[in-house]
C-alpha cells in the first residue's frame, strides 16, 4: 500500500521564522522545522511535503489539492487565520471530504493581541493545536497516525 501523505502548509511570514521575532517563535527556521516534520513523519510510517506562501490564493489551491488527492492536512495559517474566509471555505471542503485537518500556531494566540483571538478556520478544523513552538506539529502528525489508523 502506498504511504500516506500528509501536506503540512504554512502561511504568510512563516518563511521568516528565525528572523521574525524569535522570543515568540523561537530560533529555529522553516528548513529545519520541514526536516523535524520529515524525521518526525518517517518515524510515523508516512510522508509530508512541507509547503509556505504568503499568498492566500496559493495556500487555498493547496487545500483543494488535498481534498482531491485525498491528503489529511496540517495547516498553520498564521494572519489568514484571523479574516481568511476564502480559506475557511476551502477547509471546509476537507471537512465534507472527512479528512483530518488539524490548525497549528507556534505560539498561543489566545494570550496575544486581542485580534489573534479569534480563528475563522478552528470551526471546520478538526482539532486546534496552540502554544507548544514546533512541537504542536509532531503532535498533529501523531493525531493524524491515530485518526487514519
Ligand atoms: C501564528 C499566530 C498568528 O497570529 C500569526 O499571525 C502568525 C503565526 C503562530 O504560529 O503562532 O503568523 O499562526
């Protein structure tokens, strides 16, 4: 049977962290976070491709992709995730499809600035992962293992 693939996409300025305020996201950059992802999948029995755009139109293509190939999705959509409603809709679609999308922030939103307190993707996601740097990701991926068993 063909492995599973699992599409781990990252938003807008996520191509920025090491750089970008590093005391709320951490040192590390998205290079390294794609082989932690890899390792950490490997390990799994699955693949991931880890994707960022800071274009909305491209992330949104990337969550039709999985509804059609039939790929769980790990998705942090970092500022789309506050007023994206195209991008709701588009993982909505992963919701009919009934497969697994799991939203990751790096850091907690919920004790930021009072915009970051609302998500409009959380109502169709199947679980919201906050607060835990990258290792919110390894614990997606460790869901999506349990989920897809
Ligand atoms: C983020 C939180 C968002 O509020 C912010 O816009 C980001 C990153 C996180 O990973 O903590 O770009 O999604």
């Amino acid at each position: 049977m063909a492995k599973m693939k699992v599409l781990v996409l990252n938003g807008p300025n996520l191509g920025r962290l090491g750089v970008r305020e590093p005391d709320v996201y951490g040192h590390q950059n998205l290079h390294q976070l794609a082989r932690q992802c890899t390792q950490w999948a490997n390990d799994l029995g699955f693949s991931v491709e880890v994707r960022q755009s800071d274009d909305e139109a491209e992330v949104i293509h990337w969550i039709h992709e999985a509804v059609d190939n039939h790929n769980p999705v790990i998705l942090n959509p970092a500022a789309f995730t506050h007023y994206s409603y195209g991008l709701a809709d588009a993982a909505a679609q992963l919701h009919t499809a009934d497969l697994p999308l799991i939203e990751v922030h790096i850091s907690n939103p919920a004790s930021r600035e009072a915009f970051r307190r609302h998500s409009v993707i959380s109502p169709v996601a199947t679980s919201t992962i906050t607060g835990l740097g990258f290792v919110g990701y390894k614990l997606a991926l460790e869901a999506i293992g349990e989920l897809e068993k």
